[in-house]
C-alpha cells in the first residue's frame, strides 16, 4: 500500500457526510483513512450514536477483508492513557516518562476497551448478518510495544490468539505509526497488512500517515491540532 493509496483514501473520505465526526484524538481519522485504502469508502460514518464505520460488499471491486458477509460494522477504539491529556496542555520543556512493554502486555491494557467496542456492536447491530469488528488504535506515547521498536517488520505472529468467546468477527489493532495486524475469528489466525512505497526512495508509512492526515485535516477545515503528529529517532 503506498502513499498515493493513503491520501487518496484521506480524499475520498473528506467528501463524506459526517466526515468531520470522526474524533481526531481518537485517532477514528485514522482508522478510516487506512479502512477505506485497504478497502474502499464506508457508507456511513457515525454522526448520531450509531456505529463508527460502516463498511457494504456490494458493486465493490476491491479486496473485502470482513470475512463472508456483506455487510460490516466498525467500532474504534484507542488504547487509554495520559498521553493525549498531557499534550493537549504541554508547554516547551516539558517531559513525559513512558514505559516499554511488549505487545502482549498492550494488548491486556486494550482488552476493557475492545469490550466495551463488542458490547457496543450487540446493542447497535444486534443479532442482524453484518459482521462485528473492533479497531484498536494504540498511541506509543500510551502503549509503546518494545516489537515496534526492535526494527521487525511485523508483529502479528507474536500476539495471543483473541478468546472464541468474544463476540467480534475480526479484530484490528494498529500500532501507531506503521504496524497493522488483524485477527479473524473465523480463520483463527493474525493477518499483517505491510505497507510499502512504490519505489525505494518513497517515505515509510511512518511518513505516509502523516502525510495522509493533514489531507485529512485541512479538508475538513480542522485546526486543534493532532496528539498523533511525532516521530522517532
């Protein structure tokens, strides 16, 4: 997936009804914008209490990736923490400790979240055929995985299998900026979504995403700023 593919998805979504919805310190943005590359544009963006996304098969050419049914909803959630409280009021020459866990560990902190996405899929989509799915979107400055930063290209085969139990059809988790992984219930296994430049000289996705959210931003006229613009050295 290159960047083309990222602001073009940033594009596409500018124009939707409710686009403007999506919580920015949620990072929902950002969750559409890789969604609708990997896919294409939802039909529904949530505007009054309803689900986050809404994603439908039919007269799509492109790859489906919510398993047999044709229609599905997303709910997004992001790993909780202090981080985006604390940048909201930073000031220059402030300091913000974090700890470094393994992606495991992250994982337990989402698990009261990626709950509360299932239980908020029953009551808004209840027994119907469109399948459930969570996106959790994990900030480093909250959830810094040590696999994220040990220069390994993906991360997937080192996450624990999701209980059958949960009621979601797949579960994705993105590990801000650069690593997205999808575990399908139906499939039982983590599927690692690489996205790559179209040429050797092209910026990581670390770049790529950022580029694609100020496209984002501007289009929808947004100026409060963005806890997820960062990079590492």
């Amino acid at each position: 997936m290159s960047a083309a593919a990222l602001v073009h998805a940033a594009r596409q979504l500018v124009q939707m009804p409710g686009a403007e919805k999506l919580k920015v310190r949620s990072g929902e943005h950002i969750a559409a914008i890789l969604l609708t590359a990997l896919h294409s544009l939802p039909v529904e963006v949530d505007e009054d209490g309803g689900v986050d996304l809404v994603f439908e098969r039919a007269g799509i050419q492109a790859a489906w990736p919510f398993g047999d049914s044709v229609g599905a909803a997303v709910e997004i959630k992001s790993l909780p923490g202090k981080w985006r409280k604390h940048e909201y009021n930073m000031r220059l020459g402030d300091t913000y400790q974090i700890e470094v866990q393994n992606a495991v560990q992250i994982l337990e902190l989402a698990s009261k979240k990626i709950m509360e996405a299932v239980e908020a899929l029953q009551q808004k989509v209840g027994a119907s055929a469109t399948s459930k799915n969570a996106f959790m979107i994990i900030h480093p400055m909250d959830g810094l995985a040590v696999e994220l930063i040990s220069g390994g290209p993906v991360i997937g085969h080192l996450l624990p299998a999701l209980d059958e139990r949960v009621a979601l059809d797949s579960l994705w988790v993105y590990w801000y900026p650069g690593l997205l992984s999808k575990w399908s219930q139906k499939d039982r296994n983590w599927t690692e979504y690489l996205f790559a430049g179209a040429s050797p000289d092209e910026p990581p996705l670390e770049d790529d995403i950022e580029v694609a959210e100020d496209v984002f931003l501007k289009g929808i006229g947004w100026t409060g700023g963005s806890p997820w613009r960062m990079a590492f050295s």
